[in-house]
C-alpha cells in the first residue's frame, strides 16, 4: 500500500527527493510533537509548557477570588482578540491560494521564471495544496482555541458550586483544564504558521526545504524546552 502511494505521488510530478523530504518533514513533525506532549504529562516541571500549565492554575486560583472576575475576562479577550486575528489571517492565506490554485498556470509561470526552478503544473498543485492543508489546520485549531475561551468567560463568572456539581469537578480544576486544552490549540495554530516556512521553501527545492524543517525544529527545541 506504502509503495502504491508513493508510485502515485511519482505521477504527480513528485521527484524521489521530494518525496523523501516530505516525508521527512512529516515524520519529524509528528514524533517530535508527540513526544514532546509524552514528556508534558509526563515531567510537567522539565518543560516550558508543563511549566506554564501549573502556573495557568494558580492564575485561575487567583481570578476566582472575589473582585478578580473583570481582570479574568479582559485578559482572556486579549488572547481571543490575536487567535482571533490569526484565524482571519488563515483564511486570507487559504484564499490567496485557491485562487493560485484556479490561476495554476499562471502560477507555474511565476515560480518558473528567471531566478527560479522550473515546475510543472501539476507538481505546483500538490505543494499549493499541501500549504493549503497546513493553514486549514491552523484556522482549525484557531477556531477551537476561541470557541474554548468564549466558554471560559463564561466560566469565569459562574458560580463556583454550580461548576463543581454540574461537571463533577472542582471550578479551579475544570477551568484549568479547558484553559490548557485552549492554550493547546493556540499552539498548534501558531506551529502550522511555522511549519509554513518550509513547506514555501519547497519551491525552492528539497535542500531548502530540509533545512528550514531542521530551523524550525530548533526554532520549537528553543521554545519548548527554554526557561
């Protein structure tokens, strides 16, 4: 099945190269982010991350208390305001490309003039394509991040006891856990806009295409990992 697919993706044009990079560039992607969130769950005090979640639930501690309520919701609308800006900002990106997409030769025509690597058509397409893939995910998690905080503004203000009998869960742990959850969608909108880097550097080719996956995997090494 694995040798069917990448003889079908031989037909769209891709070269043995490219299909090895995007691999690759898959491949790091997924292991690295899974094990990353393994090590959160797992040593929450080793990572920036697992650091900010137990420190989340202390500000939420602290907005709880009487009188904090309109803190609380200001600083969840500054947050809803930049995911709110990035989604809009996915859809401009995705619509831009579908309209390359429609306009595919002269696309082509553009990537393959003076200073440039030569591509067909059809291998535009699935590079557009895949681009296009990255910032639905973003917009997708972008969404789910504000649907989430829309929620906890709500929350925010709610009883404590109502909270705790209706979710059977204390106020403190169950906003904590949907501010982590949010804050995780946050993060994956913002990765796939990273990740975008090197998936535009594959017009430029497979080499440019592997070192800016090797950049942007430092670029998360030195985020997630830093103090």
């Amino acid at each position: 099945m694995i040798y069917d697919r990448i003889c079908l993706m031989e037909k769209f044009g891709l070269s043995s190269s490219d299909i090895a990079s995007l691999i690759f560039f898959i491949s790091c992607t997924l292991i690295y982010h899974a094990f990353y969130y393994y090590r959160v769950a797992k040593l929450p005090k080793n990572i920036f991350k697992g650091k900010i979640n137990i420190i989340r639930r202390t500000w939420v501690e602290n907005m709880l208390q009487p009188g904090n309520a309109i803190v609380a919701v200001q600083t969840l609308r500054n947050i809803h305001m930049a995911a709110s800006f990035l989604a809009s900002s996915s859809i401009v990106f995705i619509g831009s490309i579908i309209y390359l997409i429609f306009t595919i030769e002269q696309t082509s025509g553009i990537i393959a003039g003076k200073g440039t690597i030569s591509l067909p058509d059809y291998l535009v397409f699935f590079k557009l394509l895949i681009l296009m893939i990255m910032f639905l995910v973003s917009l997708l998690n972008f969404s789910l991040c504000i649907r989430l905080l829309n929620y906890l503004v709500i929350l925010v203000g709610a009883s404590q006891d109502t909270i705790a009998e209706t979710m059977g869960m204390s106020a403190v742990d169950y906003i904590t856990r949907m501010f982590s959850i949010a804050g995780i969608h946050y993060t994956f909108g913002i990765r796939g806009f990273y990740y975008t880097i090197p998936l535009i550097a594959w017009f430029l080719g497979t080499k440019f295409f592997i070192i800016f996956t090797f950049l942007v995997l430092l670029l998360c090494l030195k985020l997630d990992y830093g103090k």
